[in-house]
C-alpha cells in the first residue's frame, strides 16, 4: 500500500490501471451555488471514488483510492465506509486478526490517526478495527502517546472508555442475555489510575482526565481490589481534596468532588469542614499549626475566597434546611451575585428564590 | 475596573496559560472605558461573507467539508434568514436542485451527491429545504422520500435505543437529534422508531450535569444485548455540543416519555448548574465554554446560551414556570404569601417583582453574552467566529448569529398557543393521531414573547427568532411541519408571555 502523500502520484485519470472505471462528476446537469474550488487531485479522486461506488467493486485498488482520499479529505466519511466494506470483502474468514491486509490496516491507522486526531473518522475506524483484531492492549499505549499531543481530545477519550468497557469488562463478569461471555481481559484496567494521576499531574485542571477518573472509578463497575467502596470512597475524597488545595479555583475538581458525594450518596456536609476556609478570605479562619491530611489548607499562593467553594458551602447549608442555615445559603449566593461571580448573578439570585420557596414548605409541613 | 482575571492560584498548568492568554486577547476587544458608543452587528458585511460563499463558493481550504455540503448550505441559508433576508425565486430554486441531488436512493441525504447517507446531513438537507423549498414539482417537500428515509432511520436503530449515524458508524446524540427533529418536522414519528431512545438519551448526562457524545453499549461486540444493570456509563465528558442535542431530543421525545411504563429521567438542576457554569466571566466577555475548564468559543453562544430556551420546556426558568400559588404573578398589593414568614426571610413584593423580572431575562447573562458576540464574535472582514484572532467562517457564522438571536429574544414553549394548535387539528384518520398532534401542537407551541426582546445596541441589531428546537425561523418550521402533518397553521393570538395562563 502507498503511503505517498497525493502530490507524488499521478492522477486516476492519467493511470492505466484505472482505465476500466468511469468517472463520475458530482454534479451532472445543474449549476450549484455554494460550490467548494477543489484541487485537481481531489476532484480526480473523487470522480473516480463515484465510479468505484456506481460499480460496487471492493478490490486491493479501492483500498488506494480510498487512503488517497481520506489524505486530502479525512472527514470524507463515505470513503472510510467503502473502505471498511472493502476490508471485509478481502480479509479471510478466518484468522482474521493475524491477516496481512489487517495489520497493513492497522499500521496505516496509527499513521492516520496523528495526522488527522481531531477527525470522527478516524476514531471510528480504529474501533471497527480492533473488533476484528481483538488487541486493544496496544491501543491502550497508542491513546497514551495521542493524548501526549492533544491531551483534551474528545474522541480519543472516549476510544479509551469504550475500549477498557468492552475489552475489559464492566465489573463482574458480564454475561451477555444470550449466555454468551465476552473475552474480557481486567488486566486492560491495571496501571488505569496510574495513568489518570500522570495526566493530572502534567495539567491538574484536564477535566477529561477527570471524567475519566470518574469513569474508572464510579462509572464502569468495581475492579478486582476495589471492591471496598467506603474505601475507595475515602482514597477519592483524599485525592480530590489534595488536588483542590494545589489550585482551589479549579472547577473540574470540585465537580469530581460533587459527582462522586452525588453518586455515594455521601451528604455534602461530610466535607464542609474541609470547603469552608477556601470560601471566606484569607485570614478569616484560624489555619490550625497540626498538618490535617483529612482536611488539606489552601496553598501559600491560593487566591481566596474560591468561588467554586462558596457555591459549595451554600450547597451544603442549604441542603441542610431551616432558617438559620438558608440564610447563611442565602449570603453566600448574595456574595456570589454582587461580588465575586457578577455573571451568573441571575442564576444565584434564582437560587435564592428556590432555596426560600423550599424553606416555605419545611415549614408549612412542620 | 478591568474585569478579574481568572485565578491560577499561583499554580500555572497548559490549561492557565491558554486561558491567560485568551483573556489578554478578549479583553483588548472591549472598548475603551467611558465609550458611549453601543456595539454595532456588521449585518452588511456579514451579509456580503454569506453571498461571497453562496454565489462566488468555498475556498479549497474547504475541501475539508466537502462530506458536509449540506451543512455550508443550510449554515449560508439559516444565516440568511436570522439575518431577516429572503433569497429571490432563482436562487432558491437552485439550492433546492442542490439539495435534492445529495438524496440517497436508499432514503436520507448524503454529504454531497454519491456520498452514502447520513443523519447529520439529513437534518441540514431538510432545513435548508425548510428554508427555500416548496410543495409541488421541484420543490423539494414533496420529491422527499419520506418512506425510503424512514426506513434508513429504522436500520441505523441499535438495540440500547440509539442510532448509528451512518452504517458501520458511530453512534452518538447528535445524529439522535438531526434525526427527532427531521422525523418530527416530516411526520415520521412512531413509538417503534424511538422505542429505548429517552432511556439511552439519559445514559449521557454525567456526574457534571451536561451530556456527552454517547454512553457505552449495552450490547456486546457480537450484538446481544447485556443484561441490565450493566453499566452504561457515557462516554467522553459533558459538552456543549452534545448537550443542546440532548436536551433537545429529550424535548421532543417528550410525548413517548410521558406515555412510557419506566420513565427514564435526567437531572435537570445539574443540567441547569452545569449550562451556567459554561458562560465565561467578564474577562472573557461573557461567552460560552463547550467544557469545564476549556475556552470560550461563539458557537456555544448557540449550544449552550440556546439551551436555556429548552430548558423552559422542563420547568425551569420563564414566567409560565413560575408557581402560580406561590407568587403572586397579578396581585398589585403587598400582603402576599410571605407575610407569614417571620425573621429575616420576609421578602416584599418589591421583591418578588425583581424575581419575576429575573425570571423574564432568563438564568443567564443575556447582555454579556451579547456583548461578546458583538465585540470579539465579529470579523472585521465580515462573518463571524470563535474567537479573536481566528478567521470567520460558515459554522461560526451561523451558531454566533442563532446564539445573539436567542440571548435577544425570548421565545418559550406556550401552553396557550399549544391549545390553541391542538383545538384547530383536523383529524387525519392515521394511526397514532393523538401522539401526532401532541408533537405537532408542541413544536408549533414555541412563542415569541411580544416585548421580551433585549437588544444590546438598539433595534438596528435586531436579529430574527429562531425556534429553539430547529434552529429554522418559527414560520420556516411551521410551515414545513404543517404542510407534512396536513394542517394549517392557526393565527397566533396576540398574547405576550407574562400573561399566558398556566395549563
């Protein structure tokens, strides 16, 4: 297969191996507005991709072509379709992991993949691929290696998630309802924390590093060691607090912290101890001398209050109810709307407006 | 006072220092302290971007959308209509033989002609058609293949309740949306075509509250099905994008949610803190973030400003979702409800005017986001864009402009006018007739608000409503539903919203 890049080759058009096929033009009898000025290799490539189609041929030359396209275009999603039914068509019936034309694929696709990280396609396309070659093992270093690149990408993220969740299992042993089991590999999880804490450590505020935490650990069911969740919920706390206090103002943090108290059903309150110093000013609390590794202080360079922790405290008096604690709620939102959030005032004003209706029915069914 | 950066916490990572930078650059783009001057939208030279691409066409950069020629054309075309103009008979003419060449002989529309279907060009091929088509020959309504697409739908349907978005392709909520609304619009609602969908729709809100792309499947690589409770985690983190096509599908699955035996459910306070949470602060404008903690960008202007809308649908924000007993919406005196409630808590009715005014303006900051859209979302050169200094193009033209036009107006889904739509149906005798007025009488519910609009910079930067669920105009999308469901569309009482009585 070539992995020239298009300008050295010659067009279809000029090519004898090609002279069987007919182009096609895209647009036949009208004159379109809103036309895009195509290069001269890709409208040639496309003639003749629409002729290939016309004709239904899946052949070693389509597997040319349709690379050659993907080239100049990656997000030509009918090409990669072709592409992946072409595949199908001349990959054996059996053996077909340890198949030529699969591993060329696959070596290809690593090539791709770099070059076009942000494309849909491309994504896509390794995931049809690893269903048919069952290795995800090594896929989960080539994510590592992409993400080194572009450490928010989306797709890439979500490969990773679906890989460890079909590959590795979803907790216990899934079986599927018809009674068969997946070859599911748990050992694809081990390292997995490890290698959330590497991202976190090169960008603590990554919060697709901190989604996936979630996935691993709340999302995708229990691993092998894990199944103490009070502890598993002890380590996250920890982890999250000590992140929190290396940059308070980190909103993808504190939204870990909520989502795994939501998902636990862990009362907001359990942690108010360790919130409230980030939500007043410096100073305003007395920062014990004794290092509590429960409740880690904000950093020497921390900038307080942190707005994230003052929704947070209001969180927690307001769930906590009556007068006393809704007005405490109430000042921190007020704080929020006229001082230090001034953009999501209206929004913390209707939080005001729910919290006192709330307060009217406790006491109306007291 | 020059707006508060965005705190680093003396902590700097990849993410501080872009988000740093950004703000230098937005907050060059505010005009001097004590300018008099109001922000002015360059409909001119916007307008001259869109017609330099309709008739002149698309530089070869472009190449890179050449899979998605329905969306430059329905992107040119929308943003015409937001823009309050209409195409001459010619020009409309030959868009629709446009759209109707990337049909599929096998039902829904392709990227481009001999491209295989899809459901995200589907959706642009159809508004587009919404836009400048027509019932009768070579008008495009009635040349769609309404069956042969239903069809296409139905084999895209995976068994957890999504839809691949193509076949052998990915599945995720933005096809689910292109496909609700065109199915909506078209009349092609069934119970078996979105039999599962709510429930999957659901499976992608995360612990953040937003949604994203998809949840894992709950069916093995060989096809079965899992047995639940197999976890179905979503996959990816939540985002803007994929949010507004969330919550907008769960809007228009609403009348099989309420039918439904287990009814799936989604968080919508989270949902509501986390849309919030994506407005950026003053240093960076106003403007909306995809994700928690990643740039402002003017196309979440539309998918995540634009959800707010649809958020009303769920009970949350506008005035018809105010409790009637417990505020007092036409009382002129001061004894309301709360003069039972001692201590610091009495509120006067002073007050609860403000909260209704608050309630009319929205949860958002409509101005700020305005503001940013005026100030850093306009190219010199014409069209509009992310942010400074990138260059304009199609996308950002468009979601910029839908996403100034909702933080505008305020367009809410009214009970009124759903009554009056569901009493002028005329019966069809097909089946499901009750189902498919209640989706017909939904989708015609969303009101303009007559005297609701804010308009940063005056009337001349007034821009048309957009029907919060289409993003067509409300009479695009009016009439190309009425047209496929066989009805008219009844007049609309001149009613404003904070008079419309609660159902």
């Amino acid at each position: 297969m070539s992995t020239e890049t298009p300008d050295d080759e010659p067009l279809y058009a000029n090519r004898s191996d090609w002279k069987d096929v007919e182009p096609l033009e895209q647009y036949e009898d009208i004159n379109p507005l809103a036309p895009i000025f195509y290069t001269e290799e890709y409208k040639d490539a496309t003639n003749y991709f629409r002729g290939i189609v016309k004709r239904g041929e899946k052949s070693p030359r389509v597997l040319d072509l349709t690379e050659n396209i993907i080239r100049q275009n990656p997000a030509h999603y009918s090409a990669w379709q072709y592409r992946y039914e072409t595949l199908l068509a001349l990959l054996p019936s059996d053996n077909v992991a340890s198949s030529p034309i699969l591993e060329a694929e696959v070596r290809l696709m690593d090539e791709l993949a770099v070059l076009f990280l942000k494309t849909y396609q491309v994504w896509h396309h390794r995931r049809l691929l690893v269903a048919l070659t069952r290795k995800p093992k090594r896929e989960l270093d080539f994510i590592r290696k992409g993400l080194e690149a572009d450490a928010k990408n989306y797709h890439t993220w979500s490969y990773r998630q679906w890989l460890l969740g079909t590959f590795g299992g979803r907790g216990a042993n899934v079986t599927d309802a018809e009674g068969g089991v997946e070859d599911v590999d748990e050992d694809l999880w081990i390292g997995e924390l490890d290698f959330v804490d590497t991202m976190l450590a090169q960008d603590v505020r990554n919060n697709s590093a901190w989604h996936h935490r979630f996935f691993v650990v709340w999302g995708c069911g229990v691993r092998e060691g894990d199944e103490d969740r009070e502890r598993v919920l002890k380590r996250e706390l920890t982890y999250v607090k000590q992140n929190i206090s290396l940059a308070p103002s980190n909103p993808s943090a504190w939204n870990y912290l909520r989502g795994v108290l939501t998902h636990t059903r862990t009362p907001f309150s359990a942690v108010a101890d360790f919130a409230l110093p980030y939500a007043y000013p410096r100073g305003a609390y007395h920062v014990k001398d004794v290092v509590d590794l429960e409740n880690p202080s904000p950093s020497d360079t921390a900038q307080l209050p942190c707005v994230q922790a003052m929704e947070f405290m209001a969180d927690v008096w307001e769930r906590e109810g009556g007068e006393e604690k809704t007005e405490q709620a109430v000042k921190m939102w007020t704080s929020l709307a006229n001082e230090h959030d001034t953009i999501r005032k209206k929004y913390w004003e209707h939080r005001i407006r729910e919290a006192h209706l709330a307060l009217k029915g406790q006491k109306r069914a007291a | 006072m020059a707006p508060r950066p965005t705190p680093t916490d003396g902590f700097p990572t990849l993410t501080s220092r872009s988000q740093a930078e950004t703000e230098e650059v937005l907050l060059k783009h505010l005009p001097e302290p004590g300018t008099k001057t109001e922000p002015v939208l360059q409909k001119n030279s916007h307008m001259q971007f869109l017609v330099r691409n309709l008739v002149q066409g698309f530089p070869a950069r472009y190449i890179s959308q050449d899979a998605s020629q329905p969306w430059l054309m329905f992107w040119t075309v929308q943003a015409f209509s937001i823009l309050q103009v209409a195409l001459d008979e010619g020009n409309k003419q030959r868009i629709i033989d446009k759209v109707m060449a990337w049909q599929h002989p096998e039902g829904g529309f392709g990227g481009g002609p001999g491209q295989s279907a899809h459901l995200l060009p589907t959706y642009a091929a159809v508004c587009t058609l919404a836009i400048v088509g027509r019932p009768g020959p070579r008008g495009g309504w009635d040349q769609i293949d309404r069956e042969k697409m239903y069809q296409f739908f139905m084999k895209l349907k995976q068994k957890d309740g999504s839809f691949l978005v193509a076949h052998h392709s990915e599945v995720d909520v933005r096809g689910i949306y292109c496909l609700l609304t065109v199915a909506t619009i078209l009349d092609l609602m069934t119970p078996e075509l979105v039999e599962g969908t709510a429930a999957f729709i659901a499976s992608c809100q995360t612990y953040e509250g937003g949604f994203a792309s998809s949840s894992h499947p709950s069916y093995s690589l060989s096809g079965a099905l899992l047995p639940s409770p197999a976890p179905r985690p979503p996959l990816g983190e939540a985002h803007g994008g994929y949010t507004f096509c969330a919550l907008a599908s769960w809007i228009l699955l609403q009348s099989y949610i309420a039918q439904s035996k287990h009814k799936p459910t989604i968080d919508v306070k989270n949902l509501l803190r986390w849309l919030v949470q994506m407005q950026g602060t003053e240093a960076e404008l106003g403007g909306f973030k995809g994700r928690t903690n990643k740039l402002v960008d003017g196309c979440y202007s539309w998918w995540c400003g634009g959800a707010f809308a649809l958020l009303e649908a769920l009970g949350v924000g506008g005035i018809q979702n105010a409790e009637s007993d417990e505020v007092p919406i036409d009382s002129g005196t001061s004894d309301g409800v709360w003069d039972d409630v001692d201590g610091g808590l009495s509120i006067s009715y002073l007050e609860l005017r403000n909260w209704l005014t608050d309630a009319l303006e929205g949860l958002y900051n409509r101005k700020a986001l305005q503001e940013y859209i005026l100030y850093a979302g306009q190219h010199p050169a014409g069209g509009l864009r992310d942010k400074p200094p990138k260059n304009a193009d199609a996308y950002h033209t468009l979601y910029c402009l839908s996403g100034l036009s909702s933080a505008q107006h305020h367009v809410f889904p009214s009970t009124l006018r759903k009554h009056q739509v569901l009493e002028s149906w005329k019966p069809s005798g097909k089946p499901g007739e009750e189902t498919r007025k209640h989706i017909f009488s939904d989708l015609l519910s969303w009101t303009e608000e007559e005297g609701g609009s804010h308009i940063v910079g005056g009337a001349a930067n007034r821009l048309n409503a957009t029907h919060p669920l289409t993003n067509l105009t409300m009479t695009h999308t009016e009439a190309m539903a009425a047209h496929f469901y066989g009805q008219e569309v009844s007049t609309r009482a001149r009613s404003s919203g904070s008079r419309n009585p609660k159902a």
